[in-house]
C-alpha cells in the first residue's frame, strides 16, 4: 500500500484538467495532471478525487497514468459526478489524492481474463490488462459487456492490449448478444481460464463468483462500497472477506472473490442511497434556479 503524504500546502494539492470529452451519452472522460500520482500508479490502485474544498471524496478507478496525467472515466450519475461535467479543460480540480489501495500482483497467470461492464470496471480492465500483457507467460483476454452498441467505447485501446477480446450487448446490437458471463461460462467449459480479473456491477461479480468457484478457477473482483474518506478512517467501505472484516480503500480494492460476503456488499451499497438522492434533487434545483 502506498503511504501518502497528506503535509502539501494547499495550493499545490490543486491539479489542471488538460482534456475533457463525452464518450457516449452517459458517460465521459477527463485527464487531468498530476504528475505524482502518475508517477506512482500501478494497475489495481484507485484516486480520490475533490472538486472543491468542502466537496465529496469520490473514489475513482483511473484508465491511464502517463506522461504526468491520469485519464479517468467518469458516469453521470450523482450529485458530484455531474457537477464534475461541468467543469472544463483549464479548470482545477481541489486535490487528486493517491494512488490509493493495492496494486495487483504481476505474475505469471497463464491464460487470464479481466472483464467489466460498468464504467469504473472498464477504466480497470484497460489498466490492468496492459501491465498483465507486458509480463512474462501471461494470454490476456479482455471481456466488456455494454447495453446497447451506442455506449461502447474502449474497444480498440483493449484489442492493442490483449491477446483476445470480446465485447458482448445485452440487446445483440454489436459483438456478441448478451453478458460477459456467458463467453466466460464458455471458455471455462473448455478449460481455457487459468485466472480471472473482473469490475464493475457487484451483482454481477458474484454470480462470476460462483461460476469460476464451481470450475475451481481462482478469481479477483474489485469491490466499491462507499467510502467517505478512503483512508481506513472511517470504516463505511467495511466488507467480509472469509468472515474477517476488512477495508476496502486499504485492504482491497480487489479482493478474492470466492471468499467475498456480497450480500453484505449488497446491502452496504444501499446505506446511503436516501441522502444521494437528496443530494441529486438539492443540485438539480440549484441548477434550475440559475
């Protein structure tokens, strides 16, 4: 885990966005500088992003750290994450703290797969496909699964990554018609998944669970509970990892699926679901009244 230094002066804690574009109708992308955070990125670590001084926290996966920019990808979808979208190329961001969590281990897998299919798990699968693709004796195969074709994006950053790569639509309109799950379920059958990676709807990551469990194929999943600080301080990211509680901002955020409490996942993930939503109406009707 990676120590951080939080004695900055304020002002030098703050970070220029260089890039901003929509990638689809839901989501977008933002690079912004920040040239330590950069530096010390490995795949598998998240930042924290604040946008102003009394702001939320929000923990990010990040798709690219280069160059002294991280790239991130962002879904409109709470209060914070659509203020963020407002913002524009040359404004600053309040802090981006990080890298955050662990890294994953970069080892000899074999044949290993990481799949996604949401935003914060597709920004991952880039990210850790790449650094698995560049050690030794490892076949990446990478795995999306999008709505409909007019969401996809990442398709060939992941092909120049990966050895294989498959992108499914729940409604058939592009690739493969349905879930990663199913061309999972498939490559298990023939013996050809020696390790599997996978982010994005927590639902999801446990019936992957369950399916590689039963092949006896080890598994790692990213978990994304909320978390207020992302520092062990607070403890609202607590999850259950073979009965024994742990941090997810500390001691994941990936942790082995086959040992994970998702109910309990679940059900954490819903703690605060009332006060988002008064928080999306209160910014929705500042922003009518502009």
């Amino acid at each position: 885990m990676v120590v951080i230094d939080f004695k900055v002066r304020q002002k030098d804690m703050k970070h220029e966005i260089s890039r901003k574009e929509d990638i689809n109708s839901e989501d977008y992308l933002i690079e912004v500088k920040a040239p330590l955070v950069a530096e010390r990125f490995r795949a598998g670590h998240f930042v924290v992003l604040l946008t102003h001084p009394k702001g939320e926290r929000i923990p990010m996966s990040v798709l690219k750290a280069e160059d002294g920019k991280i790239s991130i990808l962002i879904e409109k979808l709470g209060k914070t994450s659509r203020e963020l979208d407002t913002y524009k190329v040359g404004d600053m961001l309040e802090a981006v703290i990080g890298p955050m969590g662990n890294p994953i281990s970069l080892k000899e897998y074999g044949n290993v797969v990481f799949a996604s299919d949401l935003v914060c798990g597709h920004a991952e699968n880039y990210a850790v496909s790449k650094a698995l693709g560049e050690a030794d004796g490892n076949h990446v195969i990478s795995m999306q699964t999008f709505p409909t074709k007019d969401l996809i994006y990442l398709e060939k950053e992941l092909r120049g990554v990966s050895d294989e790569y498959y992108i499914t639509t729940m409604d058939g309109s592009y690739g493969i018609k349905g879930h990663y799950l199913d061309v999972l379920e498939r490559l298990l059958k023939e013996g050809r998944v020696d390790m599997v990676f996978a982010g994005g709807d927590v639902q999801n990551l446990k019936r992957l669970a369950e399916l590689t469990e039963s092949y006896n194929v080890p598994a790692m999943v990213t978990l994304r509970p909320i978390m207020v600080d992302a520092t062990g301080m607070c403890g609202s990211c607590r999850v259950f990892i073979d009965g024994e509680m742990k941090l997810a901002c500390i001691d994941g955020p990936m942790f082995d699926a086959h040992k994970v409490d998702f109910d309990g996942v679940i059900s954490a993930m819903n703690r605060f679901k009332k006060k988002e939503e008064e928080a999306m109406e209160n910014y929705n009707r500042k922003e009518v009244t502009k």
